[in-house]
C-alpha cells in the first residue's frame, strides 16, 4: 500500500530493504499496476557495505532508469586488421537483437484440469530500443498453456511486433536487421521452430510492412538463431598441463567450432563464450534456423560473441548472448509474478485441492471426449488471454528486471 501511494505522488523509483522472499515477489508485483521501478537489496548485503556491493547497486540502478553502463566495442588491432574498418559497429549500426525464453512448470498437469488450476508456461522476451546498441532496454513477458514448447502464435506476433515499434520510436528508424535468438529447446526441435515460429516472425514483419510504407520501403533482413546449452559436447586444448588451474586448462572464452562436428543439415556452430574457473566449460551450440545468407556466417558468430559481453551488471562474457540472459530473467520474473498473483488470492488460479470442481471429467476416466476438447481449447485461449492482459508488464520501456 505504501508503495502504491508513493506512485500516485509521482515517485518512479523504490529502493527497499529487506530480508524475505515475499517482500521481493510482492515488490515486483506491484509494478503490474503502478509502474513504479523497485530495487530490493537484502539487509546482510548492505552491511557489507565494501566496493563490489556499491559497483554492483549502481550498476543496476543506472540500467533501471535507462542508463548505459558501457557499450561494446571492437578491438584497436581488430580494426586495424580490417583496414580500420570497425566490424561490430558496422554489424550493430542498425540492428534489432530479440530474445526469447520459456520457464516451463515443474511436473507434467493433469490433462483434465481446467486451465485455471494449472501452472503455465512463461515467456520472457527482451530487446534492444537504440540502433548501434545491445544493452537490453525493453522486456516483456508472457503466458501460455504448461508444457509448450513452441510460443504461442499470437502472443509471439504482438511482442515481436512491440519491439520493433519500439526500436523505431526510439531510434527514428526501423531497423534493417533483426536478429532473434531462441533458447530453451532440445536440437531434436529444430524443425518445430523452423516450421511453426519462423513463419510468425516473418508473417509479423509483413504485417507491419503493409501498415507503413517506411518500414516497407526498407530492405529488413531476419536472421533466427536457436540457442541450446543441455548439450554433450565439450571443447579441449590439444595439451593441457594439469598444474594449470580450470581457467588455463579450459579452452579460451571465444573458442568456437563450425566444422565437421557441427550439424550438416542447418549452419550450426558450437561456442564458449564464458570464463570457466571450475571444472570444464560447458559450451552452447547455435543452430541458424532462418536468415544465414543476411551476413557472411562468420558476422554471425563474431556477433553472437559479441552480445555475450552485453549483461551490463557482469563485466565477463555469460554463456549466452545478453538477449537471452535477459529473457530468461523475464521468463522467471513471469512465474514469480504469476505465483504472487495467486498467494493474493486476486483471481480463481488457486493451486488444485481434492476437489473434482477443478476437473473437466467427474470420475469417468482420463479420456476427454471431442466436445470436450473443444470445450478445453476454447475455455484454454480464453484463460490464457485474460492472464496475459491481468499480469502483463507495466513498464514498457527500461530494464527494470536488473
């Protein structure tokens, strides 16, 4: 209540401290409804009080009111290599990078229970806004029936189709290449992406064209990256000196693989971006669903590199490109907002009692007869729309899940 009656007297910013798990959900619950951007830091941390806990507190205030704390940029002997011509700028000039992650419930729901007694999947999407800049400035979520592995096709349309509007708004322009990286799917769904996912992105861009002759007059390439880190493979120098420690026996951050061992059927290539410091690295492989002819193959991965330094809080290089660092926070952000709305008791999303008033079927079997899975699809994108529109972010524009 407090903190609502700080945003009805116009304060934007909540910096609060405090020890417990539900202060913090319920904090970033309210800014559903009161746009008012919160910082929670636990109390132990504060007396802390040293020089990485302060670096820390300004990092993620700064990118909360929209600040930058640095930018990438290349290397001075890289430029001079290309005959001083700087590669990343010229990549990132006008560039739209998107990300997108899903948080799947654990355990698989009872397939007669109505949507309303079920946990969903949550997507989390985050997105650059200024042309020749990665940080992530915008992010959004989502929400669709549990165990989805595919994000549902119109919630994909309405943010992908934010975020380019949002790019322009921003930077004047739209922009001439998107970029979108997909993470949370198993190589073994490669296809459902490429068949099911890709075809709304490019659909959306249509769309979009036909509504502004701006964007239609403009030569927009898209390039769809799927992103997997649950993978086998692990990368080796050819001689190790097991006196070294983890991060000199590990290959360096940047070693990246896109021959022989990689997929043959869609340009693939395998990459550890990060600093291992214990045990060995585990790599991500990147297979390029849609667009691989946009730029040289080898643009492709020096960017996706790149964007491993784009956090923005961390300084080192994360295993995954910012854009799907910051989806999964959102994604996970989804499920803590959405687990906060039912500890209010807001609407009728209680957890499942022994009660047979939350099921389709009364004591007759596990078989939903078609009229009844007719019922269930209908009653299923009903629920779904009116819990994305209850538990839909506020703050539109701004990283405030730093």
């Amino acid at each position: 209540e407090r903190l609502e009656d700080y945003a009805k007297k116009g304060y934007d910013f909540a910096f609060i401290i405090g020890d417990t798990d539900q202060l913090h959900h319920g904090m970033k619950h309210i800014e559903l409804n009161t746009k008012l951007t919160t910082q929670h830091v636990k109390t132990s941390t504060v007396l802390k009080a040293n020089n990485t806990v302060l670096d820390n507190l300004a990092y993620k205030f700064n990118l909360k009111a929209r600040g930058v704390n640095w930018e990438l940029g290349s290397d001075s002997s890289l430029i001079s290599n290309l005959q001083n011509r700087d590669l990343l700028k010229s990549l990132m000039q006008n560039t739209l990078f998107f990300g997108i992650d899903l948080s799947h419930p654990l355990g698989r729901a009872d397939p007669n229970l109505k949507p309303e007694h079920v946990d969903p999947t949550c997507v989390g999407f985050a997105s650059n806004l200024y042309k020749g800049q990665a940080n992530m400035s915008k992010g959004d979520f989502g929400y669709q029936a549990p165990q989805k592995t595919i994000v549902n096709a119109a919630l994909l349309e309405a943010k992908f189709s934010a975020s380019i509007n949002a790019y322009y708004r921003n930077s004047g322009r739209f922009p001439s290449w998107i970029v979108v990286y997909r993470s949370g799917l198993s190589e073994a769904e490669v296809q459902k992406v490429q068949k099911e996912e890709v075809p709304v992105l490019k659909a959306t861009i249509d769309k979009l064209k036909a509504q502004n002759a701006e964007f239609n007059s403009s030569d927009v390439k898209l390039t769809v990256i799927m992103a997997n880190t649950k993978t086998n493979f692990r990368l080796f120098k050819d001689e190790i000196d097991s006196r070294d420690k983890a991060a000199l026996q590990n290959v360096p951050s940047g070693t990246c693989v896109y021959e022989k061992i990689v997929s043959r059927r869609v340009p693939s290539f395998i990459l550890v971006a990060q600093r291992c410091l214990i045990g060995t690295a585990r790599p991500a492989v990147y297979h390029v669903l849609e667009g691989a002819d946009a730029f040289p193959l080898d643009h492709i991965r020096y960017v996706t590199y790149c964007l491993c330094f784009s956090h923005g809080i961390v300084a080192s290089p994360t295993k995954l490109p910012g854009p799907l660092v910051s989806a999964a926070d959102l994604s996970k952000r989804a499920r803590n907002n959405f687990r906060q709305h039912k500890f209010n008791g807001i609407d009728d999303t209680a957890s499942v009692n022994s009660s047979d008033s939350a099921r389709y079927r009364q004591g007759q079997g596990d078989i939903l007869t078609e009229e009844e899975k007719k019922q269930l699809d209908s009653k299923e994108a009903e629920h779904y729309d009116q819990l994305n529109n209850i538990l839909k972010a506020a703050i539109e524009e701004g990283r405030f899940w730093a």
